[in-house]
C-alpha cells in the first residue's frame, strides 16, 4: 500500500500592517519588563547588565498635558521588612493629597521594585529626585547621584535628604507621644548612621531641635549600625551604648525616637533595645509629607537660583 503524502502548505498570505497600539507594543513592554528583571541577575563572573530603559516613545510624561511642574520621584533605600514598602506608598499617597496632580513616584536604592533606574527609565521630561533618607551619607552623594547621571534623557534635580529640619522633629516628637513618651526624662535617637562625617553632624543637629522642641531635654544621637564599643571618633555612640551611657546620667528609662522613615530591622532592633518607650517610625506622619513636598520646593528654587534655609521655620506651605 503506497502512502500517502501530505498535502502542501497553503501559500502564505501577505502580511498585513500590524498597528503599534497593540501586538508591536504589546510585545514592546514584555521586552521591557524582561530585560528590567534580568538585568537583575548577576551570573558567576559576570558583571551585571545595566538597566533596561524605554524607547523614547514608550517612556510616560512626567505630568498631564499642560502641566510643566517635574515629576516627584521619591528615594526610598528598600527593606527586606514587607511593612516598609506600605509604610512608604501611604506616605507618598498623603503627599499626592496635599498637592493634587504633581506626578509622584517611588524608586528603591535596593531590596525592594521599582528600583530606581527603573523609575527613572518609565519617565520623560523632568523630575526631582527627593531622598526619603533623614541625613547625608554615601546614598545621597553617590548612589543617587549616579542613578540619575545614568538617566540622561531627564533633566534632573536632586534635593537634599529630609533632615535635619523642624519639620522632621516635629514628626520625631509626636511618635514619641504616641509611644506614651510624653515628658520623657532623655531621649536616645536612633538613626541608621554612616560613616560620613556629614551624616554624623546632620543627626546631632537633628537631635538639637528634638530637644528644643521637648524644652531641653536630652536628646542623645546613636547609630544603629555602629559596633557596640563605638564607631570612629565624632560619630554618634551605638544605640545600647547611648542607652548606657544615659542611664550612668540618671535616666534608665530614657524613650527613643525612631528617625527611620519606614520599618524595617533596624527600627525593630532598636525598639527591642530600648527599656522605655519606643516610638514608632515616622511613616506617614502629615509633617513628614509636607517636608518631602518642602524639598521638592528647595530643589526647584535652588534650580533658578533663589534658595533659602528654612531650619528656623516649622510652617511650609504646600
């Protein structure tokens, strides 16, 4: 019995125009999204691939039509802590209240989507890159810098971190209440700490206008990440030796601040350390808010040349 044979192939048809709106940019974005995530793993003994950026036609405006304020993009450093990630959308969601229709977005420095680049690659136009962190260190003048150096179809700004200002220790003092530290004795403030000089002197000033704003009381700076026998001289004491050193002064049940913007493992290890009262991490406190808009201001103003330092003023308008 012969077999049989197949008939042929029918004889392609010719290929219509496929609209842009819809496979072509359909296949576009799954592009994007996959090489953003695979230039997230790093093979052995390679560098990792640089981030995945948009086609210019592909990127979202930084505002509606008609609307030439830059975008808000703020910098949040990431956690491993799931709390930290909802903790900062509800912050950037009040701050969307308080100015409606400015283009708020969120980048990660690590740990947590979107990362930076990433969120810098989804815009177009301008933006001002606001650093969620609450002192100076190596993030604001390297990693940040270098994220928006490598976005250069932006015109970008960057502002200077959140602290130190009285806006800052007005939402240190009110966690403090709501910890039921009310007139507390001393207070120890717990920040994440750096090894720059700079970071050092922005928490200790920081900690000055707590205490002015608690009428005088001691307010002790302390770095979480310091060892436990200190770090190098003139950076603040590490924070179960700030707590130490307090209670040798008479105070063994001194409060702590928590000058963390979101929770994550060194919040929770200071809390665990403290024998009194531990505030909660600012969050979304209404005055934190209002200084992450106040610093989107700064950078704007310091852009046309007209800046001023507004650490005697605790009212900004927004």
């Amino acid at each position: 019995m012969k077999a049989s044979t197949p008939p042929p192939p029918p004889a392609a048809l010719p290929c219509a125009a496929v609209p842009f709106d819809s496979t072509a940019q359909l296949m576009t974005e799954i592009s994007i999204q996959l090489g953003a995530r695979l230039s997230r793993v790093r093979l052995r003994g390679l560098p990792p691939r640089p981030p995945a950026t948009r086609p210019p036609d592909a990127r979202r405006p930084a505002g509606p039509p008609g609307d030439s304020r830059p975008a808000l993009v703020a910098v949040a450093h990431g956690s491993r802590d799931p709390a930290a990630l909802r903790t900062v959308t509800a912050l950037l969601d009040r701050v969307r209240e308080l100015r409606p229709g400015l283009v708020v977005r969120l980048g990660h420095i690590e740990l947590n989507a979107p990362l930076l680049p990433d969120t810098l690659a989804e815009l177009d136009g301008r933006a001002v890159a606001v650093p969620l962190l609450l002192a100076r260190g190596h993030h604001v003048g390297h990693d940040i810098p270098a994220a928006l150096a490598g976005a250069p179809h932006l015109a970008t700004h960057l502002a200077r971190p959140l602290g130190p200002h009285p806006l800052l220790a007005e939402a240190l003092h009110a966690r403090l209440e709501e910890a039921g530290a009310r007139r507390p004795s001393a207070v120890v403030l717990a920040a994440a700490g750096s090894r720059a000089p700079e970071s050092a002197a922005d928490t200790a000033r920081t900690a000055r206008l707590l205490s002015e704003r608690l009428g005088g009381v001691p307010v002790l700076p302390a770095y979480a990440s310091a060892p436990p026998e200190g770090g190098p001289c003139g950076t603040p004491l590490s924070v179960p030796a700030a707590l130490r050193a307090l209670a040798a002064r008479g105070h063994p049940r001194p409060a702590l601040a928590s000058c963390f913007t979101a929770p994550g493992r060194f919040a929770a290890q200071c809390a665990a350390a403290a024998p009194g009262p531990a505030a909660a991490p600012l969050g979304d406190h209404p005055a934190l808010a209002r200084l992450v808009l106040h610093r989107y201001d700064q950078a704007l103003a310091a852009r046309g040349g007209c800046v001023q330092d507004t650490l005697g003023a605790a009212t900004v308008t927004v």
